[in-house]
C-alpha cells in the first residue's frame, strides 16, 4: 500500500523563462491563497524556472532544477543571500540572528560563533538524554494521542534538556507561543500588503505579547546560567564558552535572540518529520515491519545508543524519504545581490528566487516513481542537489546533525514500545511557515514489545 500523493508529470527543460498565467491586478496571487501547497508544484510543471507575480507589487522566479539550486545555494551563496522579505521586511522586534541578519559579514560571524555549539562530538553526548526523553513521553501515552501535539512536546524537551539542562516545566505554552510566531511569520512573507509594525492589528498584538512571554522565558534561563557561571554540560554552555573566548563575541542579548532562533528553527521542523514518518508508517504496514524487524534485530528490549546508529540503516532511510516527500522547509527564497547569472539566465540586481523543494523532491528527472514511499531508494545514488531538506552548502542549516541524531534515535525506541494506527481521519497537508499535517494526527496505541 503507499501513500497517494499528487502527480507531477515530467517535462522538457528549457533556458526561456515562462511567466505562470493569472488574473489582471492580483496575477497568481489569487492561486496561491487557494492552494499554497499545490500551487508550487503546479508551477513546477510549467519550467524549471517560472515567473509567479503576487499582484503589482512583488514578483518572484521559481526555481525547481537541481542543478540551478545547486549553485545559487553553494558556489553563490554570497550573490543570493536571504530574500530581504525575510530579514528586513516591517517585524515587530529588532533581534538580530544568524537566520535573520541582512549582511554576509555579519552572517558569517554568527555562524562562526554558533558552529562549535552544533559539532558532531558535541552532540554525541546527548544521545542517552534524547532516548530518555522519549521513553518517558510514551510511558505516558494514554490509548489514542495526538501524534502532532506529541511530537512538538517531545522535540521541546529534548531541546529543554540538551540546550538548558532545563525541564522547560511551560513546554505546552512555550509551544503555544511558537506556534503564534510561526503564523506571523508564515503570513508576513506571503502576504501582498505589508502592514506596519505600529499598526495595532489583532495578529500584531498576540504575536508581540509571544514574543516577549519568549524572550522572558529563555532569558531567564540564560541570564541565570551565565550569573552562576556552573557549567551544565549543555549546549547552552558551549555557545557562552564560544562568546567568551572570543574578544567582541556574543552578549547576554545575543544568545538569548540565537537561542530563541534555534529552538524556533528546530523544534517544529523534527516534530513534523517525526508525525509524518509514523502517519505513514501507519498506512503502509510492509514498511512499518521491515523497520520493526530492523529495530528487533539490532536492538531487542535494550534503549538505542549513537553506536547503535549506522547498524539501523533502514530507519535512517525511512526518516530521509520521510522528509524528501513532506520536507518541514518546502520553499525558501533567495535574493540577487546585484546583478548575477545562474546557469544561462540573467538575474537583475533585487530579483527574488524561490527555491521549489516541495516540487523538487517529486520530480520525476531526479528520482525513479517518485510519488511512491520508498526508503530503499536512499541505497542507490542520486543527484546530489536533488535531496536538500536542510539546504546545502554554507546556509546549510547548523541544527541538521542535531535533528538527525534526535530522530534516529525517537524511530526506534518509539517503534520498540507501541504501535500507532490512525484514530480520525487522514491528515493532509497544510501550508504554514513548515509543511505540517491538518488537524491533531488522532493515532490509536498499543503497547508491545518487540
């Protein structure tokens, strides 16, 4: 049995740009709020690169070919930094971070001082507190759960833990106050009218009071630690050690904003991965046994340890094809620094890229059957940008190597205590700032052991 998905047909690759035909005025704008998701695999299936216009005001190329995205995101980096509807566009606080700072200098100094925090020796120590978590989240799982609010709760603690050697005791309101964020945030990059910060709109005034219950929370952890000057052992730890070292490095405000960002960038990326991966799982049983027996095989009863990862490849596959068909970051957008070319195209200075990887994942010239849940496929080579759930090259997401280790090891020991099957109708999927499942993903469960 496998999941039905949309089809996008295969086509011809061209070097002509192609504008996405509209309506006067409003152009595709009206498409889009219809149906955000498909809107951009239908684009996909025009050209590799399509002109979209969202009414009069802003007007975007839409890039869905490897090759191309490869560039911008790896050997130009520099020439496409982030779109400025994303760093500079009316926000309702003045933080600066490493996702949101306009300039290359001071991006790359950001991400200087954040990267020793994120090495992969740094992370091997969480392991042990990254499968605890997750066995006393299911020890208190009741006969049907919301797998979605699940899995948010799950990556929050484990951020909790890991980051602040702290319980985070207000997980759910933390969650809540994310969440508000996101919605901001999803909103004021895709809408046409841009509304003043000072404007006292509904939405303005729940998110600034989400932002500032964030701010005092997250503050409280790192002001406290940095006064105690006790080390944790965390990754908290690690970004204070950073800034001292270094002459000019990070303030109190400054790990308080990347902080706040981090958790902001990555709790809600892996929950999704994980809720999709066990929706799936739930529809296609095939699957589901050949991870189990996987799992049995390697694991028995005993918790999963970092040795244990590169013995459990199929559970490493099933979480990559997972986020090659519901990817959490399903579009991102670039910006031309000046006047640059990508492959044979000329792109005027302020042009506005959108890398399509909802649509890339699923396009037919990359990967065999496509549309088809498959994680053997990850056994056999492919082009190596046609598979970016964390980007590539310098903006590579910094928290990759964490969200890999944190769902390599939630797979199997979720799969080793309980089996999930749906409990509600099927969850489809829903545009926000991250792709996400509609409603709360009903799961039924029942304790077992392997």
């Amino acid at each position: 049995m496998t999941t039905e998905l949309p089809t996008v047909p295969a086509r011809e690759v061209g070097n002509t740009i192609p504008t996405r035909a509209g309506i006067p005025v409003l152009h595709n704008y009206l498409q889009f709020r219809a149906a955000p998701l498909q809107f951009w695999l239908d684009t996909a299936e025009i050209a590799p690169v399509v002109r979209v216009r969202f009414a009069t005001n802003r007007e975007m190329l839409v890039i869905t070919d490897a090759d191309l995205l490869g560039e911008m995101f790896q050997t130009k980096a520099r020439q496409f930094p982030r779109s400025k509807n994303i760093t500079e566009k009316d926000k309702l606080d003045d933080a600066q971070t490493v996702f949101t700072v306009p300039t290359w200098d001071e991006w790359l100094w950001r991400r200087r001082m954040l990267q020793p925090t994120f090495h992969r020796k740094q992370l091997s120590g969480f392991a042990e507190a990254m499968v605890e978590e997750t066995q006393k989240l299911v020890d208190d799982w009741d006969d049907t759960i919301s797998l979605k609010e699940q899995m948010k709760t799950l990556t929050m603690r484990i951020i909790g833990r890991t980051m602040f050697s702290a319980p985070l005791q207000k997980t759910k309101h933390l969650q809540k106050l994310f969440e508000q964020i996101s919605h901001y945030s999803f909103i004021q990059s895709s809408s046409v009218i841009d509304l003043p910060a000072w404007l006292p709109t509904p939405l303005h005034i729940r998110t600034r009071k989400a932002l500032a219950e964030r701010y005092e929370m997250v503050g409280n952890i790192v002001k406290e630690r940095m006064a105690s000057n006790q080390p944790q052992g965390d990754l908290l730890d690690s970004l204070i050690a950073a800034s001292a070292a270094e002459e000019g490095g990070f303030s109190a405000e400054n790990i308080i904003h990347e902080m706040n960002s981090v958790i902001f960038a990555g709790h809600e990326t892996t929950a999704m991965t994980l809720t999709w991966l066990f929706h799936i799982l739930a529809q296609n049983p095939l699957i589901e046994q050949k991870a189990r027996a996987e799992v049995h095989a390697v694991l028995g009863n005993r918790p999963a340890t970092l040795a244990d990862l590169d013995a459990l490849p199929y559970i490493n596959n099933l979480i990559q094809e997972t986020m090659r068909l519901y990817p959490p970051v399903y579009v991102t957008l670039r910006e031309a620094d000046g006047d640059q070319t990508l492959g044979d195209y000329d792109i005027p200075a302020g042009t506005e890229l959108l890398a399509n990887l909802r649509a890339l994942h699923r396009d037919p010239r990359y990967w065999d059957d496509p549309l088809t849940f498959n994680p053997d496929r990850f056994n056999n080579p492919r082009h190596k940008f046609a598979y970016m759930p964390f980007l590539v090259g310098s903006r590579k997401c910094i928290g990759d190597s964490f969200a890999m280790l944190e769902m390599r090891l939630a797979v199997p020991t979720i799969l080793q205590k309980v089996y999930l099957r749906s409990a509600g109708e099927l969850p489809r999927e829903s545009a926000s700032f991250v792709m996400e499942p509609s409603g709360h993903v009903s799961m039924s469960v029942t304790f077992t052991q392997l």
